[in-house]
C-alpha cells in the first residue's frame, strides 16, 4: 500500500480541503521511530473541521496511546507499591501520544496547565522523575512523540505566552478547512461514522504498521538502517526559517495587572535548535515515506511547503497576521491594521508593542503618523516562504470612511497562504496522482 492509496481511502469519507496534512501525520509517526528528538505537532483546525476523525483514525496503529484528558497524576502514580504502573512506563518506547481534542487542558485553571507543561517538557526531553512524600519514586527515561488536535483557541494570548515562557516544545500545522455548506451537504449524506472511521483506520494501519515493522527490524541489525540525510540548501532554509519563527514566537513579559500592560524587562529570545531540530525530523519522516513508497528519496516542492507551513503556523496567529500585512503593505498605522484585521486597538498595540521588542518591527515618526516597517530581512522571508506579495503601498485608517452601523470597512487583505503558494494542492502537497 502506498499514500496514494491512503488518500483515496480517506477522500472517499470525507472533504480533504488540506492536501498536506495525511503525509504529514504519516511522517511524523514514522519519525518517532527514529534515534532523534521526538515529535510533538498540534492539528489546529476549527471545530467540527474533520481533524478529530482523522485523528482517531490513527489509534490502531503501532505504538499510538490514546488519552483524552490530563491531570498532574496523569503520568506518575505515588501510589505505594504501584510507581512501576504508572502511565509512563505503560506506554512502549518510541511510542506517540495521541489527544483528540487538547482544547480541553485549554480549558483547566492556570495553574494545574501549568504544572501539566512542566511535567511534559521533561517527558518531551527524555527524563522524567518525581519523589512522592510516602517514598514512592518514578524514574523514566525514553523517547514519547505526540499528536494533538486543538482548536485556535490554542493561539490565545494567554496560552501563547505561558507556552513560550516555559519553553515551547510543539510544532503547529493548522490545516485548511473545506466549504461550509459543501461539508454540510456531505454530512447529511454521512449520518453515522462508523463505517468511515473503521475504512480509515484499516487504511492508515496498513499503510503504517509495516513502515514502522520494517525501520524497528532494520534498527535492531547494526548497521542495516540507513538514516535520511539533509543537503546544505535545505539545511540553510529550515535554519533561516527556524530564527525567523522563534524570535515571533518568543514570550514578552508583561505586567498584567497594569493599565497599559507594561513591558517589565527586555525579551529573551527563543534560541533555534530545538525548533530547527523539530523540522528536521519532520523532513527526516517525510524521505522515509518516500523511501518506502519507492519514489526517490529527496524533499519535494511540496514537503517543503509543508515545512514553511509548520513554521509560520507555530508563530502565534495575530502576530503572524500582523506580518502578513506588513509584508503586503510598505507601512502600517495603528488604526490602519485595526480596520483591516478587525482586531481592537489595544490588542493591535500590544502586538505591535511584542514585535518591535523582538526586534523585527521599526517604527517612524511621520508628520501625521506613527507607522510601523517590518524590517525588510523579514519581509524577504515573508514573501518568499509564506508566499505573500510584497507591496509598497501604506496602510492608513480611514476613520472618517467609517459607516454609523455595521463594524469597521475592510481594506482588501493580503494574498493568504491558500490564494498563493502553499494552498496545499494535490501538486504543491508533493502528491504526484
């Protein structure tokens, strides 16, 4: 079986908008697989978009361990006699962690997502050990990938920021959502799932399970498996993409008890290696499952996009939108950007504010305005990576245009991601049928 044949499979179930997404789940499983970091990648997409049917269609599949909620006992067990039971132990070694619907930690107080991240930075690096007051204790080591489902929710200020304060460890790719009412129309037709959720598993089971049968044989042969390699170019690209994601992504700490929200000390900046090691892994399963479909074992047009993808997608969603406009347009005022993004003006400031102390955006003082200039190494990447067209024209307000009823004009936006390069068409998907 190869993924042509599981994306047949899949279309005859459901509304494929995303051409993307099936290879990079499959080369994200088969990754794991691998003597490197593990992968953990989050499938943002709107409620009710498919990606939890897709998501559960891979829990037969080796290694896969499938939770639905999490709490701190989660991992650890300190009950007495019974530390060797717990969860971690439980799940085999190069195993992934699949979650459905993680908008439901979203929905826990601050502090128990906080003590649930802690405990999952240090599974994510490979160590886990807590000491229980009844002398229980539990020593992990080994390797745990995860995938996630999760809403956009997952892009909330809030959210974003303790993430990226505490380290970030995920990778988002957030997939492409088919028409409403053609999806509707389909789901009229597709009452119950049971049939499609049982065809999808059979597929992506017999498209996987010997993929990962034959790399685990292979390992256990010294010397035998042969490790997929990267050239210089691409190397060069993931890096350039790397620092250009981390320093959008990386926390500004704010006083969130005063008025303006005030910046309580300089940023530091996200260093690249993790986020460029998170990509090479991905690149490293996505020539695997060329590999193993017997195609040439090269990156494609198309796995590239989905890599740039992944890499504009794990910046927070309206510092990246405000990068798209400042890529598309030579300048932006404040009220500029809010009648165009429909943001409200305090929020647009806070991004504004978040960007210029990541060094990314300038500001210039002009007779009438302020305007703000995405520094031109940015927009260069913008323009080439995210494929947005790089304008010269100013973004300005146009306050006095405003209609009395019925919210704000909107200037025409910039060409999305869909209208331009990565629409994640069968051809650009790297998908050759």
């Amino acid at each position: 079986m190869k993924i042509k044949d599981l994306y047949e499979i899949v279309e005859q179930y459901m509304l494929l908008e995303d051409k993307g997404v099936l290879r990079l789940l499959c080369a994200t499983m088969v990754s794991n697989y691998l003597p490197t970091p593990p992968s953990w990648l989050f499938i943002v997409g709107a409620s009710s978009g498919g990606k939890s049917m897709i998501l559960k269609s891979l829990k037969p599949v080796e290694g896969i361990f499938e939770l639905d909620d999490m709490t701190a006992k989660t991992f650890a067990s300190g009950m007495r006699g019974q530390s060797q039971n717990s969860l971690l132990n439980m799940i085999p070694n190069n195993g992934t962690i699949l979650i459905k619907d993680y908008t439901t930690m979203l929905s826990k107080d601050k502090e128990s997502r906080i003590e649930i991240l802690g405990q999952m930075r240090k599974i994510f690096d490979g160590d886990y050990r807590k000491k229980f007051g009844n002398g229980e204790e539990v020593n992990w080591q080994g390797k745990l990938g995860m995938i996630a489902g999760v809403t956009p929710e997952i892009y909330s200020q809030e959210v974003t920021t303790g993430n990226a304060a505490m380290g970030e460890r995920y990778l988002y790719y957030q997939m492409e959502m088919p028409d409403r009412h053609d999806v509707g129309m389909m789901a009229t037709e597709e009452i119950v799932d049971y049939e499609a959720n049982a065809k999808m598993s059979e597929a992506f089971t017999n498209y996987l399970n010997p993929i990962i049968s034959d790399i685990k044989d292979l390992q256990r042969q010294e010397g035998q498996f042969i490790m997929p390699t990267l050239n210089v170019e691409t190397r060069e690209e993931l890096v350039k993409l790397a620092e250009f994601t981390t320093r959008a992504r990386s926390a500004v700490k704010r006083n969130q008890y005063s008025r303006d929200k005030d910046m309580e000390m300089p940023p530091s900046l996200e260093m690249t290696p993790r986020f460029v090691k998170a990509l090479a892994c991905v690149a490293y399963g996505m020539k695997l499952v060329r590999r193993y479909d017997g195609e040439p074992e090269e990156l494609t047009a198309g796995d590239k996009a989905i890599l740039f993808k992944i890499a504009f997608d794990s910046i927070p969603l309206a510092r990246r939108t405000i990068l798209e406009s400042l890529t598309y347009f030579s300048a932006a005022t404040e009220k500029g950007l809010h009648e165009q993004l429909g943001m409200s003006i305090n929020f647009i400031k806070l991004y504004l504010g978040d960007l210029t102390a990541l060094k990314m955006v300038t500001i210039q003082k002009t007779a009438h305005s302020w305007q703000y200039i995405l520094k031109e190494e940015y927009r260069q990447i913008m323009a080439k990576y995210r494929g947005i067209e790089m304008g010269s024209d100013l973004l300005e307000g146009k306050e006095a245009d405003r209609p009395e009823e019925g919210g704000f004009p909107m200037v025409e936006p910039p060409p999305t991601a869909q209208e331009k390069k990565f629409d994640m068409t069968s051809e650009q998907a790297g998908l050759d049928f």
